[in-house]
C-alpha cells in the first residue's frame, strides 16, 4: 500500500515538473519570437532609409549680397546651350587677397 502512495507522488511530481519545463521552454520560445520580430522591425526601418540632408551654399549665407555672389560661383554646371563656350565665373576679388578681418568671415584661429 505505501508503495502504492510513493509511486502516485512520484507520478504526480514529475508530471508537475513535466508541466513546469514546458511553461519554460514555452516561455524562452516566446521571448525569442519577441526578439526576432523586433530584429526584423529595424531591419524593416533600416531598408527604408533614413532622411539625407542636402546642402547649399546659400543655406550658410547671412547676407543677401554675399549670397548672390557665392550662388553664381558655386553654381552646378548646367547642360551647355550649344554655344560651344564655357563661361567661368571670375572669383571674388576679397576671395584673392585673403581675411580682411570683416565680421562676415569665418575665424579660423584656434585658441588653447
């Protein structure tokens, strides 16, 4: 008779630890579904591409007139007319000579 009730007990704690490893491994299967799915969301979000910035120089301009004159200098070739001649623009005459210290360039000195 008592072994009897020893056999059931066994019986009935393997089948408890039967039913725990399963709710385990159901539960690491879960957790990797979840991870996979999010995996798969970046690389969805990736493959979309992000937002590229494009620049132009009038972007960085302060002033209207400088603007103009750094427009025409920087200007992306355009398909020729047909004419057969180039036109270049001539550079700016402050663009030769260097910094003349005005408080529109840039200062490009490093202090320590």
């Amino acid at each position: 008779m008592e072994g009897e009730r020893r056999k059931r007990r066994m019986e009935r704690e393997e089948e408890s630890e039967e039913q725990q490893m399963e709710k385990f491994f159901a539960l690491i299967k879960s957790t990797k579904d979840v991870r996979d799915r999010l995996s798969k969301q970046k690389e969805e979000e990736k493959a979309k591409g992000g937002w590229k910035p494009t620049f132009q120089p009038e972007d960085f301009m302060d002033h209207k007139d400088l603007a103009k004159i750094n427009v025409l200098r920087h200007q992306p070739a355009a398909p020729s007319s047909g004419s057969g001649k180039e036109v270049t623009p001539e550079p700016h005459p402050e663009a030769q000579h260097g910094n003349n210290n005005k408080p529109t360039d840039l200062d490009l000195t490093l202090s320590l």
